[in-house]
C-alpha cells in the first residue's frame, strides 16, 4: 500500500486558528454592545466614586501592658509541694480586638451625645447622628450599637503586639471623639474588670489567712503544751515529737505570712486606678477625608461591563446557531424562552409574535436582537 495516513496535527492546527477567528469573529459582530457596556459600567463606576459621602477617618493605637510583679505568695508556697499554680498575665490583644467589638463596650458609647463641631458645636445623640431608627428603645439601643460597630473597626498588629482602633464618620470631629471614647472605654473597662478581680481574689485570700492563723495558733498551742508538761526533752523521743511540732508551727507560719502579704496586695490592687494600656497613638482630628477611588471604581465597572458584553455575543452566538439547527431540543428551548420572555420583548428577544407563536411572513420582518448582532 503506497499512500499513507494524513498527519493529524495540521488539522488540529486548523480547527484551533478556525476556533480562535470564530471566536474573535463574535467579539467583532458585537463590539458595538461591548463597547457600550463598557464606557457604560466604567462611567457607573466613576459616576460612584464621585458622588460616594467624604468620610473622616480618625485611628489610635494602644500597647497592652504585661502584668506587673511576680507569682503570687499562695503559688510560691504551692510550689514547694511541686504543685504548679499558673500566673495570671496580661490580657493579649487578640482579646482586646474583641472587646472592641463587645457590646459591653459600645451600648454606652452608642447611648451618650457628642459635640459636632462641624455644625456648630451643637451636641447630638449618637443615635441621631447614625440615623438608627425603632419602635421601642430597646430596639434603638440594638440598633445603635450595630451602626457603631459597622463605623468602629478594630485589628491587631502583630509586628508590635498592639491593637489598632479606627472610627470612620462624616464628621472629624465624631470620628475623633468616638475613637478617644473607645480608647478610654478599654481602659476604664480594663480598671473595672482589674478591680473586680481583686475583690474576689481579696475575699478568698482573707478567708485563706483567717483559716491559716487558726492552724497556726493550734499548731503552737500544741507546743505549748509539750513544752509545758516537758520541761526536760533530752531523751531522743521527746526531742523527735519536739522538732515535729516545731516544724508543724513554722510551716503554718510561713503559710500564714505569705497569705497576709497576698492580702494586702489584693487590697493595694483592688483600689489602684492607674491604666494597664500604653497608648502609643492618640487619636488626631483627620484634616484629609478618605480617598474615593474613583478611577478603580471606574476600571472595575469597565471590566465587569466588557465581561457582561462577551457572556451576552457568545451567548447570543450559541442561540443564534441553536435556531439554524432547529431540531427537537432547539424548538423546545424557544418555545419555553418565549413563553417566559414578557409580551413587548418577545419581537425583539426571539421575532416570535406577542402570542409565542411563529413569526408572520406575511408582515415585514423585524431584526431580533440575534440578527442585529450578526449583521453589527
């Protein structure tokens, strides 16, 4: 057999550069709806930018501090018994960045007034300023609180183990006073929470040390006695029962020491009122309102029209070849196209009649909107 086999590469070859001008083909046939739905997208996304609210954004940084001072007394004895008693430390700032987020922290900022100084110094409820609306005030309140949490943000910056809080508003002056209130608000809950803490840790601790003098007394009034009805302990037996009740006292003393120190330091604690966060950024009035971003705005709905327009030719395309076939599915497929197509768009969409039914030859023949893209 003399003839061979054709190679099958420049048929690929061929059927890829058929593909790719069928494919640029569409593009062409409907570069008029691209385009316009590309300068119209982009100038939606101009047109967005330009007329978005100025907003102010005023931001603050704070560094929370490590708790001060050592393992407490009651650890240090509990130590000597090989039992490990963890120290309490300082909050973290991932802790922080949720309680900026807390409604314990927010319902009071989102229930008190704030100077406008942007309208002539007049003071304006927080609620107003945010236009929260409701029924009742509990619903105000609910909603308050969620309209400050949508204009407060709040992360962390790892870099630094610090917590950074923005507030962004319409006015400078709101956004400057709402970030110096959550800052305060940290540490003003910090102190409470701090406070707290060592009340209940004082009352533990006192009922601790009242327990610990009671032993200790019984432990030297049982020495007491020894002593009393021992004069002379020079006789091994006596001696041992001596250093055991010895060692029962001192024990009991050294229990008692350190608890009566970790009481005045519950006490010391529970009225100290210095903050436990270093603010390493205070808020500043912003003079510059945020950026708009009109030009990517703009880009972005240029490219998402330019996306719509090539969906819309290839689909089109793919109806347009679906009807030259007419076979059984196509004739089904329009069919249920025009019967969810409404009355006035079935000419234009399909060129059935406003019934669904066959176009009438007899009456000139209007372009569908598949035949203009074909014919553009």
């Amino acid at each position: 057999m003399t003839g061979t086999s054709p190679d099958p590469m420049p048929v690929l070859k061929e059927d890829s550069e058929i593909s790719v001008l069928a494919l640029v083909s569409v593009l062409l046939r409907w570069r008029r709806t691209i385009v316009v739905l590309v300068l119209a997208s982009g100038a939606a996304g101009l047109a967005t930018g330009l007329l978005t609210t100025r907003v102010y954004r005023s931001s603050a940084t704070f560094l929370p501090q490590v708790s001060e001072g050592s393992a407490s007394g009651l650890a240090l004895v509990a130590s000597q018994f090989g039992i490990r008693v963890p120290s309490g430390g300082g909050w973290g700032p991932a802790v922080y960045v949720e309680l900026l987020r807390s409604r314990a922290l927010l319902d009071p900022i989102a229930q008190d007034t704030v100077v406008v100084a942007e309208q002539g110094g007049r003071r304006v409820a927080v609620m107003d300023l945010l236009h929260v609306e409701g029924s009742t005030d509990a619903l105000r309140a609910d909603g308050a609180v969620r309209a400050l949490g949508a204009i407060a943000t709040s992360r962390e910056v790892r870099a630094l183990g610090a917590v950074e809080v923005a507030v962004t508003t319409r006015w400078p002056s709101v956004s400057l006073a709402l970030a110096d209130r959550l800052v305060r608000g940290v540490s003003e809950f910090n102190i409470a929470t701090r406070k707290s803490q060592a009340a209940a840790e004082r009352q533990f601790v006192e009922a601790q040390a009242g327990e610990a003098e009671r032993a200790l007394r019984e432990a030297e009034d049982r020495l007491q006695t020894f002593l009393q009805g021992n004069r002379d302990i020079s006789s091994p037996q006596l001696r041992f029962e001596y250093d055991r009740l010895q060692r029962q006292v001192a024990f009991r003393q050294q229990v008692y020491t350190v608890l009566v120190q970790d009481r005045e330091e519950a006490r010391i604690r529970e009225v100290r009122d210095t903050p436990v966060i270093t603010v390493l950024e205070a808020p500043r009035l912003p003079l510059v309102s945020e950026p708009h971003r009109s030009v990517l705005r703009g880009l972005v709905g240029g490219l998402l029209g330019g996306m719509l327009g090539t969906l819309i030719a290839f689909l089109a395309q793919a109806i347009s070849g679906a009807q030259r076939e007419q076979n059984d599915d196509a004739r089904e497929f329009f069919r249920l196209v025009s019967e969810a197509t409404p009355r006035f768009l079935r000419r234009w969409v399909t060129g059935g009649s406003r019934d669904g039914g066959e176009r009438d030859t007899s009456a000139p023949a209007r372009p569908t909107m598949l035949e203009r893209g074909r014919r553009g």
